[in-house]
C-alpha cells in the first residue's frame, strides 16, 4: 500500500472506529498510543530508579546482593496500573505489556545503575500455565524493554521446574514456601560475567523474585539487578 494510501486509509477508520483510551475511554489522537496524554502523565510512577536506596531494594536487603533494583509503577488495588496488569494476563493485551516496557526501559536508559546491564531475563512461568495463557507477561514487559535499551532478553536460561499455585492470596511465608527450589538453570554460560536485570510483572513479597535471584547468582560472574513494571506496598 503507498504511503499516502495507508495514511488515508487509517485516518478513514481512525474516524469511524476510533482506538480509545485504555484507561479513560477516550478516543486517541493521531499521536497517541493505548494511552490519552492525560492518562500517560497520571501514570503512578516510583522514580526509584533515581534512588540508590529505596523501598523495592529494601524488600531484598540481607536476602539478594543486588547491583539495583526498582518499578516502574505504584500498583493499588482498583488503580490505573492494576487495570493494565489485568489486561495483560487474563485478557490476552501484551500490546499494553510492550507499551509499558518501552517506557520503563526508556527510563532505565537514564539510570547508570541500569544501563551498563547486557542481559534481561524474564521470570519464567510453568510450561503448563505459559501453555493455557499463550505468553509469559514478563517476557511481553522484557521485550519491549530490549527495544529501547537494544540488550537481549534471554529466555532460556531459568526455567520454572515445577507447577506451583498462585501467590495472590497467600501470606509471606507461604509465599516463599511456595517456590522454595522450582527453578533451575539451563544454557548458564550464556549469562556468565554479565550484569543481568530479572524482570516480573508486579512486586509484592518479592519471595518470587528472591527464589529466582538466588538461582542466577549461581552462575560465575553474574551482577543482579531487579525491574518490576509494578510494586505493590505493604
């Protein structure tokens, strides 16, 4: 299709069936994408990765030597954030996961604690529950991170070798009890000397993240860093 063709064309149904807000409802202008300019400048961002020291690190002080570690967004219940997050894993949306990581990797672009890292890994799901969802959300946010720090995601080291149930209502300790020991490395030497950021969808406990954490840090000569799109606190 020529140029001028497809920008009519797309104007023509831009005017009958206008995309719209994800959050707000409202139709997009031209310019803008899953998001109203509204919509994007009320997104609840941490800026943690302008912080040393802040609260996402402290869940893992004592627990992961880590290089950093940050989110993205504030996750609270009902919010705008949990709205995108339910879109992406139980609505079949990894545009809005691509979106949101090319944000969040823009923003760590920024950050010299981040932008030395050469590796993404994804926190993996079970086969089985990848399998029933069609994707891993973290490998959808890691994507589209790696398309604006040009690092690659490798999402063939950590594997989850167990189905485990959800950790949505469970306490702390069950938490960590939960995936005590389900992963395992694979293709290790492809991360070895790296400095290597762990990407997950939400943050909450971090019992996840840590079981994860402790298994990379397996490898020889590995720097960890932490990213989640989202913290939850308390």
């Amino acid at each position: 299709m020529k140029p001028f063709l497809h920008t009519w064309t797309s104007g023509l149904m831009g005017l009958f069936f206008p995309k719209r807000c994800l959050l707000c409802g409202k139709s997009l202008l031209h310019q803008e994408e899953l998001l109203c300019t509204t919509c994007f400048y009320k997104l609840a961002r941490t800026n943690y990765h302008l912080e040393t020291e802040n609260p996402v690190k402290e869940i893992f002080h004592g627990r992961l030597p880590l290089v950093s570690a940050t989110s993205y967004l504030f996750f609270s219940k009902g919010g705008g954030t949990q709205q995108m997050i339910h879109q992406l894993k139980y609505k079949g949306n990894k545009e809005i996961g691509i979106y949101l990581g090319r944000q969040f990797g823009r923003q760590l672009n920024e950050c010299p604690l981040f932008n030395t890292a050469g590796a993404l890994v994804p926190v993996p799901l079970h086969a089985k529950k990848e399998h029933k969802r069609g994707y891993n959300q973290s490998r959808i946010i890691a994507e589209g991170m790696a398309d604006v720090m040009n690092i690659p995601v490798f999402s063939d080291v950590l594997f989850r070798n167990t189905y485990s149930s959800s950790q949505t209502r469970k306490s702390r300790y069950e938490r960590w009890e939960n995936v005590k020991g389900i992963f395992e490395l694979k293709n290790r030497k492809r991360l070895q000397g790296k400095h290597v950021i762990l990407v997950d969808d939400v943050i909450t406990t971090g019992a996840t993240l840590e079981a994860c954490g402790n298994k990379l840090l397996e490898i020889p000569g590995i720097r960890l860093s932490i990213a989640s799109l989202a913290y939850a606190e308390g």
